[in-house]
C-alpha cells in the first residue's frame, strides 16, 4: 500500500530501506511509546518527545492546555511527528559503518481536537499503550482533569518508513584486511523491556502488583 507516498514522504537517501507498508507502520506504532512531535511557531521550529498510540487511521496525542504545541496542534497547525524503536547495535569493522538497526516513521500532517466521548475513547487507547490493563482499575479523568488536557489525531495519510536490519555491511577492503578482518562484527539486538514494578509509600501492606503488569514485563521480556 503506498497512498501515503507523495514527494515529501519519499525516501531519497538509503532508499533501498524505505518501506511503504502500511501493517509494517501498524506493527511499529503499535509497539512504540514515544513520539517526537514538531510544528513551526513564530518562524522557529519546536520539537517534543510525547507519548503517543494508535487508533484506527490516527495517531494519538495529549498534553497540557497549557502547551503551545498542544493548542497549535489542536489548531490544525501542520506537523510532523517522527516515531522510531531501535532495534540493535551493529558492530561493524570501521567506525563509518558501525550503525543502528531501526525502525522509523515519518508523519506529516494537520492534526484534529477530540471532544466529548471521542476524546476519552483516545485517552483509554492511550492508556491501554502506555499502561496496558491499567484503565479498568483507576479512577476515570475529572471535568477538571479534561479542561486541562488536549487531546488531538494526526492521520496517518501522508507518512513513509525506514527499516534497518542486521549484519554490518563493510567495506570489502576491511574483510580482506588484517587486522580488521580477524576481529569479531556483528549485531547485537535490543530490546525494550520492563523490570519488577516497585511500590509506592501508601500501598496498604499485603496489596499485589495487578497480573497485567507482571504478565506485560513478561511479555517484553521474551520479544
């Protein structure tokens, strides 16, 4: 599927890399937590990490009603959001091609204000990305705690990808070189996992972690 490639989207360098896949953005958006989000304001480009979830066709996205970017975003201001998970190290046998196995996204476009039910529908999604299982147990956002918050789409219309995986790819020089043809290159993978969740203070004595989080450190733990 390659609706989304238009002259802005297109890969120009290492464009044997590209991909325009569009499961291959569903697989990353839904594995990724972070967004780097960025819009132009006053001739002066701002860019901020963002926690970030797919819905549908969208990309989701909240912050303070106090954020400039959040009330330009939710304004329609044109954006650009970037999404990547590494996924390993390369070693190869020359600094220049020693690099990184990636995966990466880049989305362009106008983003659009949630509103009422359709606004809490994308905080839950948000929720079950960042906190899978979480929403089901805590107390539910207050009018207050709305009126503070923004929450916008970005559409996933215009946007291309960029897929880095395995060995090092070395000068053929080095490989028939000593020393550096004997010494050791590779990947090494990387991997996102989550550790033993740790208490707060006012957990009443005797009180469990909930399954899901000892249940989702198992499931990172073992991707």
């Amino acid at each position: 599927m390659v609706d989304s490639l238009t002259d802005r989207t297109r890969v120009r360098r290492l464009s044997d890399k590209a991909s325009y896949e569009r499961s291959a953005l569903d697989q990353l958006l839904d594995e990724a937590l972070v967004a780097h989000v960025g819009i132009v304001d006053t001739d002066q480009p701002f860019v901020l990490p963002m926690g970030c979830a797919r819905r549908g066709d969208d990309v989701i996205l909240h912050g303070s009603s106090g954020s400039r970017l959040m009330r330009r975003l939710a304004d329609g201001a044109a954006a650009c959001a970037t999404v990547t998970v590494l996924d390993g190290l390369v070693y190869a046998r020359s600094a220049f091609e020693s690099s990184m196995n990636y995966r990466s996204a880049l989305i362009l476009g106008c983003a659009r204000g949630l509103h009422g039910d359709d606004e809490l529908d994308a905080l839950r999604t948000l929720s079950d990305q960042l906190l899978p299982g979480r929403w089901d147990d805590i107390r539910p956002p207050t009018t207050k705690e709305r009126a503070a918050t923004i929450t916008v789409a970005l559409p996933l219309e215009e946007w291309s990808m960029k897929v880095s995986t395995g060995a090092p790819e070395d000068d053929p020089d080095d490989l028939d070189t000593e020393p550096w043809r004997s010494i050791w290159a590779g990947h090494v993978p990387v991997h996102l996992a989550r550790s033993n969740p740790i208490a707060d203070d006012h957990v009443p004595t005797g009180v469990a972690a909930p399954s899901y989080l000892t249940h989702h450190r198992s499931r990172s733990a073992n991707h």
